[in-house]
C-alpha cells in the first residue's frame, strides 16, 4: 500500500436513526460522481468541518451574519405551553410568555425553524392553540404570543404527541421539543400514575425518533415533574 494512502474501518448501527439515514445515502449515491465510498465520505467530511464548522463558526458578514452558520439546518425547535387553569396563578403566564417571545426571537435571529402550541382543554377534549408555525403564512406569529392565556385542563401526553409528531415531520437532524408546565395531568380521566406512565413512554417513545424533550417546571409542582421527566427535567421557577 502507498505510504500516501491511509484505511480505516466504519461500522453504521442501522438502529440509530442518523446512521441508518448515512447508510442509505451511501447506498443510493450517484456512483458515477463519486467513484467510491471513500470519495463521497471524503467530500462530506471536509464541507462539514471547513465549510460549517471552520472559519464560518463566528458571524459571518452579508446576510448570514445573524445566524450561526451550520446550524440552521440542523436543529429544529418546539415549544409546548401548559394553558391550565392554575397557569394563572401568580405570574406563571407571564413568565411562560415571556420565555416564549424571547425563544422564538432568538430562534428567528438565527435561521431556526420554531413552532410554538399551547394547550389545555374544552367540551371537546384536548385543546390545542398555533402560536407560530415552521413556515409562518403571515409572520404575525410574534403577535399571536401575546394572545397566552390560563384556560381549564389538562391532558399533556396527547398534545404533546401531536407536536411531537409536528416536530418529526422537519428534516433537521436535531429536534428538540420543550414543554413548559406547572403541574402533573389534570383531567378527567387522566390524571395520576397512569397518566405520568403514559408521558413517560412518550418521551422513551420520541428520544428514539431523535427528539430531545424538556419540561420545564413553573410552579410549586416541580418535585413532581422532576419525577415524571428525570433527565429531561428542567427548574425555571423563579
């Protein structure tokens, strides 16, 4: 072997979404551009290290100079918001919306795709409430903030299942889903150990589907939270 020719071995776990999504690539690419499977990781591997995460790592000038270069393909953002009832306690809605405007500003700032829900419930069920959307139809998404409110239940795991899924339909590699609460479920039916079982699967559920998911406590309830989300768990009580 040429002493200007170096190997190494690359193993791809199928079970991992990132990987099995590389794989497939690899297995698809247009063989008469790259050759070989060596060229094509070749080509990726320097775009990535020089071009995202090389001189282009700070604010470049031009119009990409708000946004941090490489990552606004990679990441995607959700934003879940317990409306219930004792959200209006205190300051709590106000706090929430407060965290909301100032995450949806820096995601924008930045080129990263946000959603943002809120959720409660009503004769109907389970209430869901768009605040702002992936693709806005109108960017007035900012202005629609402000319309956060306290309102009646709560049943968190089917919202944020729907945003979750919201969330898997976006091609970014990272997706991260925060939810802000102040408490356990309270409905109707769905409240207790079968309900924090039922959250807990859905973040099992979602983790291998690449979702990162939070929940942020609000709120005297947060020992609770803690309990249901453990490593997810976030404290913003003041």
């Amino acid at each position: 072997m040429s002493e200007n020719i170096r190997s190494t071995n690359l193993r791809f776990n199928l079970e991992k979404d990132t990987q099995k999504r590389a794989w497939q690539y690899l297995q698809n690419m247009d063989k008469q551009q790259f050759k070989s499977y060596s060229n094509v990781i070749a080509v990726a591997l320097v775009e990535y290290f020089e071009e995202e995460r090389g001189p282009k790592l700070f604010f470049a000038p031009g119009p990409r100079g708000t946004r941090l270069p490489g990552e606004e393909k990679r990441l995607a953002v959700a934003l879940l918001i317990d409306e219930s009832g004792s959200m209006g306690w205190g300051d709590r809605m106000t706090h929430a919306r407060k965290t909301a405007i100032v995450l949806y500003d820096f995601c924008k700032s930045l080129g990263i795709p946000i959603t943002i829900y809120g959720h409660s419930t009503d004769a109907g069920g389970v209430a869901l409430y768009s605040y702002a959307e992936f693709d806005s139809v109108d960017n007035e998404d900012c202005y629609r903030l402000m319309d956060m409110c306290d309102r009646n239940g709560n049943r968190d795991g089917a919202a944020l299942r729907f945003v979750a899924e919201h969330l898997c339909t976006r091609p970014e590699l990272q997706k991260l889903l925060i939810l802000i609460s102040d408490g356990q479920p309270a409905d109707y039916g769905y409240s207790g150990t079968e309900a924090e079982a039922d959250l807990r699967g859905i973040k099992k559920e979602y983790e291998k589907r690449d979702v990162i998911l939070f929940a942020a406590a609000i709120g005297d309830d947060k020992e609770n939270i803690r309990r249901i989300y453990k490593d997810g768990f976030l404290d913003i009580t003041k």
